[in-house]
C-alpha cells in the first residue's frame, strides 16, 4: 500500500467521522422546503378551481371489464347475458349516482372465494364509495347460486343492499378469476 492510497482511505475515514459526529447537529435552512411546499399547495388548489367533469363512460367500461375478470373464462360465458341485464344496471346506476370527478375503479377483484368484484374510490383520499360485491351462495335441493350486492360509505359499509342473483347449477362452481 502507497503513500496515496493510504492518505486517500484516511480522508474518506474522516469524512465519514465528521458526517457521524455532526449527524443533526447542523440542519439545513427551511426556506428551501418552505418554498417547495407553497408551489405545491398553488398546484392543489388550482385543480380544485378547475373542476374535472365526471367521466362516467369509462367508470362504467372499467366496472363492465372488472366484473368480467372476476368471472374468469370459464363462469364469464355461462352468465354474462344475465348479469348485463339484470345485474349491472344497478351497478350503473349507484356509479352515476355517487361517482365524483376524482373517482376510480379499482382494479384487483378478489380471486379464490372472496366477494369483491369493483370498488369506486375517491383517488385523492383513497377511500371507497361504493363496493360491489358477489358470493356464492348454496341451497339445499336447488344448486348454486351468485348473489350479487353493494355496499356504500353512507353507513360505513354496514348495510347489504341486494341487487340480484343469477342459478349457476347443482355442480360447484369454479373459483373466481379461473
């Protein structure tokens, strides 16, 4: 090991002493993130001035493709007349009811058993609107069935509202998103 080698491994090491010792003692002025946070908080406020008009056909295409990925290939083409006609309108309409600018679909339906189909969600607080939501439900002597229901914020999501339900068979169905 050289001379410089050496001189140049002493200064990194008291670089890295100083960093350590000084750690919080010095700080850095204020007015730079101070500065930052008023260009921000000009940003948001303005996009609040300038309102969105609510994109209620691509809400409801999202919904209408997120349903169809819950089903999967294989419980999608058994059912799909049925829900488009007696199902989803009620979905159409509590999305046109509730929906804001700032809303969204989600877009990860629950696989396996779970219930969720969608959920409407304000983007910029993340909280849910709306939840969309089927089970499979089974009667003895009769088969299988999917019933479908929401869920809305009002009541904290308390509240079962049925919307319908479609017979699927006596055989078990498949799992979701299959």
């Amino acid at each position: 090991m050289d001379v410089n080698e050496l001189t140049l491994y002493v200064k990194k090491f008291l670089a890295a002493l100083v960093a350590v010792i000084t750690f919080g003692v010095i700080t850095p002025s204020h007015e730079i993130w101070n500065a930052v946070f008023e260009i921000e908080e000009s940003r948001v406020s303005q996009s609040y001035i300038e309102q969105q008009p609510i994109d209620i056909k691509s809400l409801l295409v999202s919904a209408e493709e997120q349903s169809m990925v819950k089903f999967g290939s294989k419980i999608s083409p058994k059912i799909y007349d049925q829900y488009q006609t007696a199902i989803f309108p009620a979905y159409q309409e509590k999305i046109e009811e509730l929906a804001t600018a700032e809303s969204a679909i989600s877009h990860k339906p629950s696989g396996e058993y779970g219930e969720k189909i969608f959920h409407l969600y304000d983007t910029v607080t993340n909280d849910d609107i709306l939840r969309a939501h089927v089970r499979v439900e089974k009667r003895p002597q009769e088969g299988y069935y999917f019933t479908f229901h929401y869920h809305t914020a009002d009541d904290a999501f308390t509240s079962h509202i049925d919307v319908g339900e479609i017979y699927w068979s006596k055989n078990t169905p498949p799992k979701w998103l299959s």
